[in-house]
C-alpha cells in the first residue's frame, strides 16, 4: 500500500492564474502525478493568489499565516516556493517539527540563517533537500558518469555564466530588481560542485553596479573568482539585467584529461532562427578521437521529458520523484542541505567582497574549521 504523504506548500505564486507562480506548478505536479500525495495545505499572503489556490485545490486547508497552517494542518512535506529570501526561516519551522522539506533556491539569504538552518537539520528527524533541478540536468549527469568512469579526470579550472535579463519579472516579483545577481549562484555552482570534491573556500568579486538602467542599487552583472584548497579555480558570471540574446546557462570544464563543455544557444536570423545548446567532450583516453566529441545528451531528463506539463523538460518530475521516494523511505535527502549550502553560501561570500572592492574573503561553512 503507497504511504500517503501530506504535502503543503509556502508561496503559491504572485499570479498563479498566469502562470507566474512556481509553488503552483510545482504543487500541482505532485498531486496529480504521484499516487498518495495529498495538496493538505496552502499558505500564501496575497488574497488573489490564495483565492486561486482555493479554487485549484477546494480540499485543502488555506492560511495566510505559516503558523497557523503548521499548528492547524499535521503534514509530512513542505514544499518553499517564496521570495528567495524568506526560504530559510520556513525551512527551519518545519524541521523543527520534523516536516521534511523541499526548499527552493538559494537555501539562504545570510550566513546566520546557514548556521540557524544548519542545526535545525542536525536535531531534526526529518530531511531537507535543495530544490536545485539544475543539478539534475542530464548533461550533468552524463558528465558526473564520465568522471566515474575515469574519462573525465579531475577539474582544474571552471567556466559558468548564468545570463537572464529578468526585467519582465520585476511587476510579478519586485525582489528580483535590485537583488545582487552573484546570490543567485546556485543553477551554476549546482552543477559545478558536482565535478568538485572540494568545498570552494576563498572568492573574489566584482560588480558593474547599474549601466544598463542608470539605477542605484541595481546589478547589470558580476562576476566572481573562487578558489579550492588544492587550488581549484572556477569563475562564475552573473547577470540579470543586460540585453544578451543567448542562452541563460553556459559550463566550461577543463580536466586533466581533456575538457567539457555545455554551450549556450543562440538566436540568429537563419531560418531555424535558433542555434541550440550543444554538449561537447573530448578526452585524452579515448583512442582515435583527436577532437570535440558531440554528445547526444541535453539539460531534459528523457526519460519523462515525453509527459505533457513536467516542467523543464522532465527535471521537475525527476527532482519530486527523487524526493517523494525519499520522503516514504525516511532519507537520505537526493540533494542535501549540505550540498545546498556549498552552492549558496559563496554567493553571499561573493556579494561581501564586492561590496569591499573585490577584497579576497574566506568562504565559511558551518562544517569549516576556523
């Protein structure tokens, strides 16, 4: 007998009725494709939106305050789909009351909530995993299973740009206007460290400051330097207010046995009017091949990518599948709060050295020893 799981949700969507609201999506994914999972509660602050969710959902129960969702509803799982913001406190309400969660990225918005989040989980006796699909991409995946078998080497040197003018989300979620686009690191480093052993430990990092609109306060870009223990080095470009007409994500892996890449795609003016993304490798133990190798490998998963409404191609799926059999085995976390926190905290480590002039700054963890 499938063991039911209670699901509810913080943050259902500024305008879900449009489609702009990820706690939306993301809910109605689960209830209507996973057997024994239950919409039990929704908790959302703006009164349209949760008259949306009533109307979506007519059985569960509606809150406009977490609080009184937690003491009123008993449930299972929470899914975090709020302004990247207020993820962490969420998250540690829940865990205090052993609700495993799925939190939205980043995992946090300061080191004080890492540390806060960091015990709740270790007293907790559920799990919390980081909502992060981009680990989850399955040229990703291909890469990790070439390092396993040996092909790929080790990483020395990275690549990432993570390119998306966000204006048109600024009415929908005005917390994206003046937000440094360097916090938002985690679609990239996600991936990243998952090629990298080490935890990234020292950063520096610039800031443009506001070109583009003439702002204060805002970020057209910028961009960071990091740097392992054993001297690891991986750069990261981020940029949500520019007029870049590629594709948002890019990776560029140099190994000590050859290099991979994921490129952007391109919008041109040929008759395809699109140039896709490609995966490419080349390595120096495959006999015969002297060049780049294409990969027949994208960012969809597949396997689910065929389903209709899966969100990116499958990945979403994939990343509710992944917790949903976690969740009714009691652990282990697919991506874990640890795992989380190592592609979150350098990001807010990179915002304080860009406010100090690019100043090299230490990266701690609340595993680091000082």
């Amino acid at each position: 007998m499938t063991k039911e799981i209670r699901l509810g949700v913080v943050g259902y969507g500024s305008n879900p009725e449009k489609n702009i609201g990820r706690g939306a999506g993301l809910l109605k994914l689960a209830a209507n494709n996973f057997e024994g999972v239950t919409a039990a509660a929704i908790c959302e602050v703006t009164p349209h939106s949760l008259d949306i969710a009533r109307r979506d959902f007519p059985d569960a129960g509606h809150f406009a305050d977490f609080d009184a969702m937690l003491e009123e509803v008993p449930l299972d799982a929470l899914l975090i789909e709020t302004p990247s913001y207020l993820h962490a406190g969420f998250a540690v309400k829940a865990l205090e009351r052993n609700i495993h969660v799925l939190s939205d990225i980043p995992c946090v918005h300061s080191v004080e909530e890492a540390h806060a989040l960091w015990a709740a989980q270790q007293k907790s006796q559920a799990f919390y995993m980081t909502g992060a699909n981009a680990n989850l991409a399955g040229f990703i995946d291909t890469a990790v299973d070439l390092k396993k078998r040996g092909l790929f080497g080790e990483a020395y040197y990275i690549e990432a740009a993570y390119i998306h003018d966000c204006r048109s989300l600024w009415k929908d979620t005005p917390w994206r206007a003046n937000m440094e686009p360097i916090r938002y690191c985690t679609h990239s480093l996600g991936p990243v460290l998952r090629l990298i052993d080490e935890d990234l430990e020292w950063v520096s990092c610039f800031d443009t400051g506001s070109h583009v609109n003439r702002q204060e306060g805002q970020h057209d870009a910028m961009a960071a330097l990091f740097r392992t223990k054993k001297n690891v080095v991986v750069r990261l470009l981020t940029s949500f207010i520019n007029n870049y007409r590629g594709g948002h994500h890019s990776y560029r892996f140099f190994t000590t046995k050859g290099c991979f890449e994921r490129t952007p795609s391109y919008r041109t003016f040929r008759k395809d009017q699109m140039e896709g993304p490609r995966t490419l490798f080349y390595s120096t133990d495959l006999y015969g091949y002297n060049n780049w190798m294409e990969l027949p490998t994208d960012d969809t998963r597949p396997e689910f990518a065929a389903q209709k409404n899966l969100g990116h191609g499958g990945i979403d799926y994939y990343m509710w599948k992944l917790f949903i059999e976690a969740v009714r085995a009691g652990g282990p976390s697919p991506i874990s709060l640890r795992e989380g926190l190592r592609m979150t905290l350098p990001g807010i480590y990179a915002a304080e050295s860009a406010c100090k002039g690019g100043e090299l700054t230490r990266i701690i963890y609340p595993w680091s020893r000082t």
